[in-house]
C-alpha cells in the first residue's frame, strides 16, 4: 500500500534490462506491483493488468507477434521515478503478424515517453 511504499528505498528506479520480466503463461495482474526493467509478453500468452504498475524510466512493456496486453479499466502505468517509462511497444512479423494491445477507456497511462 501507499502508506509502506513511502518508506522503502526506490530500488524500481534503477533501471535493469538484463533481467526482463518474461511472461511465459497468461498471467492476470490485480495487485500493485513495482518494476525496475521491462516485460516481455511472449507470442500466445495473455497478461491483463488491473492495477498500478511503476516501471523504471525507459523501461518497455513489448507485446510479441501474437501475444495479448489487456488493459482494464483499474489499470494504471507510469515510472514514479521522475521520467517517463518507454512505452508499449508492438512487435510485427514481416507478413503482418502482430501483437494486440486492448485498452479499457478507464485505463491510465502517465508520463509515457512519446
């Protein structure tokens, strides 16, 4: 919660590519939950966040050929580390194969670099 994350030492904003969070299963995110490098959804697997989620300046969410991102309607990302986080970033095959990207209208995105 809000009133503990205050205390803690901002490790999440030491931005780490080397460890990438890999979404490998379809996998449903309700709880807060806070980053320090990029997720990588994997081809036919389906992450759906429903919560605050901080990822680290520059770090991407990549949607892979066939892989899904659901974004409901208590989804919000941003970085709280005074920059802008990297975006969502679609992946497309050469035939036109593509990653999907759903976005609920009460869905939040903050401080995401354009």
């Amino acid at each position: 919660n809000g009133r503990q994350r205050k205390w803690l030492l901002p490790y999440w904003c030491r931005y780490n590519p080397n460890e990438p969070v890999r979404v490998t299963k379809d996998l449903n995110w309700e709880g807060a939950r806070d980053f320090n490098t990029d997720i990588f959804i994997r081809r036919g697997q389906t992450l759906r966040i429903n919560n605050r989620l901080h990822l680290p300046d520059r770090g991407v969410i990549y949607v892979d050929p066939g892989a899904r991102l659901l974004l409901g309607p208590g989804a919000i990302i941003h970085s709280d580390c005074g920059g802008a986080w990297g975006g969502i970033k679609i992946g497309v095959t050469d035939s036109g194969y593509r990653g999907e990207v759903v976005v609920d209208d009460g869905a939040i995105l903050l401080n995401e670099q354009k």
